[in-house]
C-alpha cells in the first residue's frame, strides 16, 4: 500500500495543477478515497476541494486533518518561482506529499480504526490564500462538529520526520499591500504641468523600509518587503502620472498585522496628499498568523517524544504563511512541522522535491494523534 502511495506521489508530481485549477489532482484524490470507502465522501469542495468521512460508531469526538493540493507557478526561462511570465507548473512546496501523506493515514485508518470520527481535507488554492476561506464559508465543516482540526507541511533543513511545534503562533500573517498613486502625465520638456508620483514612490519606498528595519525585533515582528513597482509607461517624451507599488506584509501576530496595515495605508494617504495625488490601495492574499492551542501543542510533544519521535520548537515563528490559519478562527487546532531531511532544498527554491522518505513516518504520526486524542481532557 506504501508503495502505490509513493507512485501516486509521483504521478502528481508529474502532472502539477495551480491553485484554482485542480481538476485532475481532485479527480486522482478521489479515484484513490473511493477504494477505502469512507463514510461520506464529499466533493468539489469550495472548488476543488475533497472533505472524507471516516465515522466511528459511538465516537465522542471528531478530528480533523488537512492537507493542500495545488502546485505553483514556475518561469520556464529561469526556473524560477512567481513570474508574471509563468508557463510552467511545478510541485516546488511539498503539496505533492503533503496529499500522499493524507491518502496514506487514510489506509491506516481502514487498517486499524481509532475511537474517533475522522474527517479529511484536501484543500484546493493554499499558495493564493483562497483555499481554506473558500471550505469554510460551504459551512460543511460546521455541519460536521468538529472539535479540532490538525494542520502540516514538510520543514526542510529539519532531519527526517522530525516533529516541529510551536506554542503560540507557528507561522506568520502577510498580506499583500497594493497602491496606486494617480497624479497627471504631461509633455516631457514640462514636467512643472503636471504631477509626477515618481518622488512619493521613492518615499514610499523608504519609510516603508525604515519601518520594516524599526520593527525587526522578534517580540513585535513586522516586516514589508518590496516585490514590485510601476511609474508611468515607456514613453520617452511623456512625464509620468500614475504608479503602482506592491508590497508584502508580515508580523507574529495578527494584532501587529493589524498595526502595520494602518502604518501602510496611511503613509499612503499622507504621501499622497503631499504630492497632490489621489490614492488608493487593495489587500491581496490575505493570511492570517497560525496561532495554535497550546493545549494541543504540548499533547503533540508528549505523544511524540512517548512514541519514538524527535521534537524541536523553533525560538521564532516562521516567517511563511499557511492558510490553514483560516480553520482556526472557528476550530480548535494546531499545525505541525515533519522533517524533510537536511539536505532537501528549501520550500520554493527551483530544485526541490518531496522526499518519498517521510511519508510513512508522517502518516503514523497522524494515526497516532487519532488513536490518542481522547486522552486529552
């Protein structure tokens, strides 16, 4: 059964889907959950996504566990993640294994079923931030009675099934920060009629930074990172009247998330104002900070550190974000790091891949956590 797992990991490697477009992803999923005939099996999901059933007569509780699905978009001149020249797809964050490890906890629970129900989630549209919103707002999870929901991803850099927990927030909230300035284009031999937003770019640019290198302190992390710019067209006889800069926004918290938005939107607003322009702003890929239950946190630990596995907490969030953030505003839960190996590249670098390794190991521990939950008061 390990091995039509891996095979299947293989067969979604080779056919990656970006987020939205999952079609044949779902349809693999759900060929491979129909042998295991689970209780309910729930499809197209908020999308694509994939919700299993697996009911246990006379259970008291209901534990969920999600994996993501979708791949990312790759520039086939450079390979290279996130270029607006995309043509490839490629599974470079793990979601490949990720599924397979959920496929193969699912087996083990036909193979030895714990004193829970179990319900599955494969989610659609994680690298966008639409995927987990878009479940929830079904309101299919609510209608399951969910008591807690369990979260993973692979952490390269960590030795092989390593289990990585964090109390508190696991990984970080970000946001997308997209402005545009409008002033007005004029002839360029008089750029005194009109109004140029090139220097209330270069500001933005530089209080942005001088926030960002003011706010690097890990108790009240919160960072902007610029990804992009636009100032007028490439037209040599025109002086510039509108532009667009974008921005990534993080923090630990969703409360310093919050604090930096207003930072961001109303240096905008000051800036414009200053140069005679109107503005605007938009917030794209909204994640919010992965705060787990501590409670849930610490049984984690023991249940690893009691059964054979090594456990690390990392001193400092992650600075990524995880959509599954979107379950815990409605469930109790956690998220889990599982060692990718040493030496496996990082999440998004153009030579990654999913180590086949792990997945046994990973989907014991999911077993684990079912056959153990009702331990938790």
């Amino acid at each position: 059964m390990l091995e039509d797992c891996i095979q299947l990991r293989h067969h979604l490697h080779q056919h990656p889907e970006l987020s939205g477009n999952e079609a044949n992803t779902h349809n693999t999923i759900v060929s491979f959950l129909e042998r295991l005939k689970p209780t309910k099996l729930l499809t197209n999901v908020g999308g694509y996504g994939i919700v299993a059933v697996f009911e246990k007569a006379g259970a008291k509780r209901t534990v969920a566990f999600r994996a993501d699905i979708d791949a990312l978009p790759i520039d086939e001149r450079q390979n290279k993640p996130y270029s607006s020249d995309t043509k490839n797809v490629a599974h470079k964050c793990g979601h490949d294994g990720h599924t397979t490890i959920l496929l193969r906890f699912a087996e083990k629970i036909i193979e030895n079923p714990p004193d829970c129900n179990v319900v599955l989630i494969f989610q659609p549209e994680e690298e966008t931030g639409k995927g987990a919103k878009k479940i929830m707002q079904t309101g299919l999870l609510q209608s399951l009675h969910i008591d807690m929901v369990f979260g993973f991803h692979n952490i390269p850099q960590q030795p092989h099934s390593m289990i990585v927990v964090r109390h508190n927030t696991f990984a970080a909230a970000s946001a997308g920060f997209v402005a545009r300035l409008t002033g007005r284009q004029t002839h360029a031999a008089h750029p005194e009629n009109g109004i140029n937003p090139g220097l209330a770019v270069a500001e933005m640019i530089e209080k942005f930074d001088e926030y960002s290198r003011n706010h690097c302190n890990p108790e009240c992390f919160q960072q902007s990172t610029l990804i992009y710019t636009r100032l007028g067209e490439v037209a040599l006889g025109t002086s510039a009247g509108d532009a667009e800069i974008i921005f990534t926004l993080r923090a630990f918290s969703n409360k310093d998330m919050a604090e930096i938005l207003h930072f961001a939107s109303s240096t905008l607003s000051k800036i414009g104002n200053r140069y005679h322009l109107e503005t605007s702003y938009e917030i794209q890929e909204d994640f919010p900070a992965v705060e787990n239950d501590n409670e849930l946190t610490d049984f984690l630990i023991n249940k690893a550190s009691a059964n054979g596995y090594e456990t690390t907490e990392p001193d400092t969030p992650f600075r990524w974000s995880e959509d599954f953030s979107q379950y815990l505003t409605e469930f109790r839960g956690a998220f889990i790091g599982i060692g990718s190996g040493l030496e496996t590249k990082e999440l998004h670098h153009p030579d990654y891949d999913f180590p086949d390794a792990i997945i046994e190991k990973a989907a014991e521990f999911l077993s684990l956590i079912s056959h153990r939950i009702n331990t938790l008061h």
